[in-house]
C-alpha cells in the first residue's frame, strides 16, 4: 500500500469516528430513510449517491465508485476514497462564485433592510421631537407674554407718582396722630 492510500483509509476511519457521530435514536422514532440520488459524470457515466456530503457513498450500477475525485456534470468534483465514501467535496468554480455572489447579496440585502428599519425609526423620533420641540416653543411664547406684562405692570408702579395718602385710610403715620387726640378725649 501507499502513503496515500493509507492516509485516504486514516482520514475515512478518523471521519467515521469524530467527524459524523451516530446519534443515539429515541425509541419512538423510526429512523429516517435516505433515498440515494442519481447524477451524471462529466463522461456520461450515471452513478447514485446515498448524500451528496462526506460520509456519502458513491456506486457506479451498485458498485463502488472508484477512489479519485469524479467530476459532476454540474462542475462539482467528489472525491472518493475506498468502498465508494465521499471524503471531500469541491464545489464548480461558477458555483462558488454563485455562493459569493448570494452570500453579498444576503449581507447587502440584511444592511439594507437593518437601515431602513434603523431609518424609519429615526424619522419617528425626529417626529415626535418636532411636535414636542413645537409645544415648548409655544409654552416659552406664553411665558415670554407672561414677563413682559409682569415688567410692564412694575415698571408702572414703580414710575407711577405717590400722592397725599387718604386721611380716611387708616395707615400707621396718621393713626398714630388720632390716636393722640383719641386719647386726650378719652382721658379729659
């Protein structure tokens, strides 16, 4: 045997133990049935594989596919090792650009819809910023109003001339003054 070989038979035996894990089944559950699909080879040659992913087996009229990489009619290369198993899977060139390709547009596509949803929120604040930034101008007009006529109405009574108080009103400079008299009639 080659070193290759040995190491195609390495890598499968290691992708049989860590790489696909079986996973233990509930009872209840029947297990799921893979129906093997037919493609074609670049050749011609039709084969069916039982999943198209490593760990898949390959046969060619029910019998093991050949180890090597075999090219799809698609682009894609399988490269399979001993018994028909897929060890790897190389995309077609078209089709990796195709991924790409998908793969910007998705990312474009999920920045476009995050900003204008980011877009729309900010034109409601904006909005509601308007409207309250509108109530308080409105409310600073009033209290502006508010001052001017408070100034005005100080500024009268401040400039407004003090005459003679009223002798009939009774302040502390003048009832003092009748209290005197009071107090001479009350006490004579």
């Amino acid at each position: 045997m080659e070193a290759k070989e040995i190491i195609e038979k390495l890598k499968i035996t290691f992708q049989e133990l860590v790489g696909n894990p079986v996973a233990p089944m509930a009872p209840e559950t029947a297990p799921e049935m893979i129906m093997p699909t037919k493609a074609k080879l670049v050749d011609g040659t039709e084969v069916e594989i039982s999943e198209l992913g490593v760990g898949g087996i390959v046969t060619i009229q029910g019998v093991p596919a050949p180890v090597g990489e075999h090219q799809l009619e698609d682009g894609t290369i399988i490269v399979v090792g001993d018994n028909g198993a897929i060890t790897e899977i190389k995309p077609s060139a078209p089709m990796v650009e195709d991924m790409k390709k998908m793969k910007m547009e998705e990312v474009f596509n999920s920045f476009q819809s995050s900003t204008n949803e980011k877009f729309t929120s900010y034109e409601a604040k904006f909005a509601s910023y308007e409207t309250r930034f509108a109530d308080y101008e409105s409310k600073l007009n009033k209290a502006t109003q508010v001052i001017e006529g408070l100034i005005n109405l100080t500024k009268t009574l401040a400039e407004t001339p003090t005459g003679t108080p009223d002798v009939a009103v009774k302040t502390e400079s003048n009832f003092k003054a009748n209290s005197k008299i009071s107090y001479d009639i009350l006490f004579s």
